[in-house]
C-alpha cells in the first residue's frame, strides 16, 4: 500500500457486506471494492461444496453448516491485514454470534447490513437467475436474521436505491475510507473488456 496515507495503527478495514440471500451483498459489495480500488471476495466462494448442494437442494444451513463457512471468511480477513491490504468480503452474517465470530480480534471490520422488504427482495431474486439459491430459501433467510443492536456498530442501509446510491450511503458512514485508503484507480486503467460490459440487468 505504498501511496495511500496510513493512519495511525492497526491493519486497513475490511468491510463485511452482510444480508439475507438477495439483498445485493454482491453487487453493492463488488461495487464498493471497485469505487475503492480494494479487493473483493464473495461469501459465496468459501462454502464447502456440501453446503452449496444443501441450499442448492432447498434446505436452509445450520450453525453447523456454517462454521467451516466463517472459519474460512475470518481467514480471508485475517489474510488482508497481513498482507497490510483493505478488502471487502460479501457474508450473509444472519446471527449475532456469526458477526462476532468474524469481527472478535479484528478492529479492523466494518460490518455494513444491506436491508429490504421481503417484497423487495422476493422481486429481485424472482428476476435472477443461474444462482443456487432459490427465492423459496427467503423466509428461512428471514427467519435466521437477528437484527443488529445499537451495541453492536453495524452500518445499516436501505437496497432500495440504485446500487451507487447504496455505496454512497456506506460512505457516508465511514467518510475517512475514501479519504484515507482509497487506492489508485489501478483497477480502472488495467479493467478488462469484460469489466466494461454493464452490470447484471437490475429490475
Ligand atoms: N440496489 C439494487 N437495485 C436494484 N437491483 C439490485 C440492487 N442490488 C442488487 N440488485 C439485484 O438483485 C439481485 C440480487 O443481488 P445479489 O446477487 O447481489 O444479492 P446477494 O445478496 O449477493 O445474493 P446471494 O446471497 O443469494 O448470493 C441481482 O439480480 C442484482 O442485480
Ligand atoms: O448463511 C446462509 O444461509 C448462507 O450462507 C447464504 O446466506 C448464502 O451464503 C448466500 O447468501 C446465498 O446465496
């Protein structure tokens, strides 16, 4: 991280976008990363395969399940601040107890929550498509949700609007991250063909 300014001490933040399945936690998430020149990883990708076939198959995970699936993502982060890099991974984070697993010992997490009627979300998981997890899956989703408490310093915010409205009222949230660690537009002068294609349609 040679030419962002380094505060004070500790390793650079790492945001966790968190919501139930739909709620755009890889769109607004892989777009955070990009608008940040930071690395993003998708909660979907550290799954053991037995999980990706049990919500494939309509069954929602246990506590259980969803161990190996944490253990991984809090090494993903812990990863990042060794290599002294920010990122930002996508995690459903449902539980209290899964957000504190991720963020026990490491100042440097910023959990952001992405919220949505279930209306909303049913709408925009009816519309996608070629994902394993199915809109079906949504009121167990629900179910397992624990809202965050004060205590707990979560960023909330709405995925009604636009998925750059939505990254904007991140920012708004954690204004010094633009300041004090957005990296140089690397990602944009090197960004492939593919990158330039425009994000998956939004309904
Ligand atoms: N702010 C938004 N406005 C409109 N459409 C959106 C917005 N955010 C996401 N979408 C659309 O909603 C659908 C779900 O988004 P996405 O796949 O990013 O959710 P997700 O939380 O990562 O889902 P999952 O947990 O199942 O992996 C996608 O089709 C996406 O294009
Ligand atoms: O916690 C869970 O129930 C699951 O991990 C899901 O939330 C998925 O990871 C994802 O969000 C679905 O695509």
């Amino acid at each position: 991280m040679a030419d962002a300014p380094q505060p004070a001490s500790g390793p650079p933040p790492v945001f966790i976008v968190m919501g139930v399945a739909g709620t755009g936690k890889t769109t607004v998430g892989s777009l955070l990363a990009r608008r940040l020149g930071w690395r993003y990883a998708d909660g979907d990708e550290f799954h053991p395969r037995s999980n990706v076939d049990k919500m494939a198959a309509g069954t929602p995970l246990t506590d259980e399940d969803r161990r190996p699936w944490l253990a991984a993502i809090a090494r993903w982060v812990d990863e990042r601040a060794a290599l002294g890099e920010p990122g930002v991974v996508s995690c459903s984070g449902l539980r209290r107890v899964y957000r504190d697993r991720l963020r026990g010992g490491r100042p440097q997490v910023r959990l952001v929550l992405l919220e949505g009627t279930r209306e909303l979300i049913v709408r925009r998981l009816a519309a996608r498509h070629g994902h394993f997890m199915r809109v079906e899956m949504l009121d167990s989703q629900f179910a397992d949700l624990e809202l965050p408490r004060p205590d707990e310093d979560v960023t909330e915010v709405s995925v009604e609007p636009p998925p750059d409205e939505v990254v904007d009222a991140i920012f708004k949230e954690h204004p010094d991250v633009e300041r004090l660690w957005r990296r140089p537009a690397r990602g944009r002068i090197r960004r492939s063909a593919r990158d330039h294609r425009s994000p998956r349609s939004l309904p």
